[in-house]
C-alpha cells in the first residue's frame, strides 16, 4: 500500500516513520526538504519535490494524508488537491483543524466524487513508539480504504483508533478531546502550585508526583510526564510562565456556548492560558512544561 503524506514536521515525520517501520510505502513532501531528505536515509521514505510530484507517484485510487497546520496552509493545499485529484481518491486530513472546515471540505470533494476522512490525531512527539490515538469521521466507504493505515499507526491494530462518525466528527470529537486536556492540564498546575507554594512543608514535588503515579485516582501519562521534568527542575525559574493555545481550546468553549452546554472547567483552563501572557505563575510554568513534555511544543526561558 502506498500513500502521500504532506507535512513531516514534529508529528508527521514520526507518522512517516512509523508507517515506514508498518510496511506503508509512503511518498513524502514537506515544504523545507532536509526532513524529507533524512527520513529517505532512515526510513526509506519515497520523497518527492512538489505536492505534483508527490500525487503522480501514487496508484490510483491515490489516498493523500495531510499534516499541515489548521488554517491558511492546510487550505491552500486542500485546494490544490481538490483540483488535482479525480474520483475515487481521498484526501485524509490529520492535523487540528475545525470541524466545520471539515464538512465543507468533504461535501466540496463529495460534488466531485472524492473522498475525505478528518482524522482526528493524539499522540504528540511519543506516538512513534506508543502509536497514536485516532478519532475517525467520514464515510464507511472512503474509511475502509484507510483502516490499515490506521492500524498501523494505532497502538494497537485493535485499539486506540475508531470510526466516530460522519466527515466532521473525527476533528470534532478530537477538539473535545483537546479541551478536557485543557481542564486537566490546567487542575495539576494548579494542584501543584498550591503544594509549591507552602514553603513551611517544604515539599518535595516530584516526590509528591511520583507517589501519586501509583494507585492515586489521579494517575496518567500527564502525570508521568511531570513528575519526570520535576526530577530535572522543581523551581523552574529559567522557564517563562507564557502558554500558547493551538486553537482547539477556542473553539470547544464556542462549541459549549453553541450548544448552551456548560463547559466551565475547559473555558476557564482555556482563559488562563491568555492570562499566562502577563503573570509569571508557577502554575503556568507548569503547563509550558507539560505541553512541551507530550507534545514538544516550544517554551520560552526567560531572556
């Protein structure tokens, strides 16, 4: 089975690897070339020097997945796909993106006979060893063709991915997905401030973090993830306490007042993330750190 797969940054080059290391033939583009170079080396991924020299090695019907980010870029190439491709092919897009942007995009292919799957994807910098998990939407039709895809980067052929839905409900269920990590992110950093900030305890947090890794109602991979860059650094003062929203926050709090679903926790998680762009909180500190623990997002130090 070969696929196109556009856009090998952090996460679509570990998607790459992973479905190299799976036996996908995969024909990679990104727009800076030394990526497509190195996975070529290690992975022997096809790379190809346009998003037109990426879609003519395919066989048809040419399946192209797109991880690129929400916005802009993703439509612009979304368009030129549309016009390039013919019936029967599948445009698989995996990055965050809106999931009314979603809709449009499948019935926009569906008045040409082309296929579109919103992939939802979870994961961060450790699904190519832990595989990622996959939230689905599309039709059965242009889903089936896909599902060894999906096994592949599952973390398991059997587990972790699943059809949720009609085009528009994988990217939407990822968003709600997106805003409970927003509330639960948001409640640790603010657990951990509070024992931070009792100097008379003097308590040793990643003492606290490890302990609580096993047998506590609140253990998870989060929490694995901080209690390791708390054995590295409790005080965290070279790390700025600024935490950036990718977008999905947004749009789960528009979704709760769409609704009139009460979404308080994730609202409020998502606001003080805005308000992390002024306050140097430890709190905030905290939640640079975990995003860039699971995710390898960026934090700033303090210049």
């Amino acid at each position: 089975m070969r696929i196109a797969l556009i856009g090998l940054g952090k996460m679509g080059a570990n998607m790459a690897r992973r479905l190299c290391r799976g036996g996908i033939e995969v024909v990679g583009y990104n727009r800076s070339p030394d990526i497509v170079s190195q996975l070529e080396k290690e992975e022997g991924l096809i790379g190809a020097a346009s998003l037109e020299k990426a879609v003519i090695q395919l066989p048809s019907p040419r399946i192209v997945w797109l991880m690129l980010p929400s916005g802009e870029v993703t439509e612009s190439v979304f368009q030129t796909l549309a016009d390039m491709l013919t019936r029967d092919d599948i445009i698989i897009d995996g990055g965050n993106a809106n999931y009314h942007d979603s809709q449009r995009r499948a019935k926009q292919l569906a008045e040409k006979g082309i296929g579109f799957v919103d992939a939802g994807t979870s994961g961060g910098v450790w699904g190519l060893d832990n595989g990622y998990c996959m939230m689905v939407g599309g039709e059965e039709a242009h889903v089936k063709p896909v599902k060894p895809l999906l096994k592949v980067l599952a973390p398991a052929p059997d587990k972790g991915w699943a059809h949720v839905g009609p085009a528009g409900a994988g990217h939407f269920t990822k968003m709600v997905h997106n805003g409970i990590e927003y509330g639960m992110m948001q409640a640790m950093a603010e657990g951990f401030s509070l024992l931070q900030g009792k100097q008379e305890f003097n308590i040793d947090l990643a003492e606290v973090a490890e302990i609580w890794r096993h047998g506590s109602v609140v253990r998870s991979w989060l929490l694995d993830l901080t209690a390791e860059f708390l054995q590295q650094d409790q005080k965290l003062e070279d790390i700025s306490g600024y935490v950036a929203d990718s977008g999905e926050g947004r749009w789960t709090a528009e979704e709760g007042i769409a609704q009139g679903t009460p979404t308080p926790v994730m609202t409020m998680a998502l606001l003080m993330r805005f308000a992390s762009q002024t306050p140097d909180a430890y709190g905030n500190k905290m939640l640079a750190m975990m995003r860039n623990a699971f995710g390898g997002h960026g934090f700033k130090n303090k210049d």
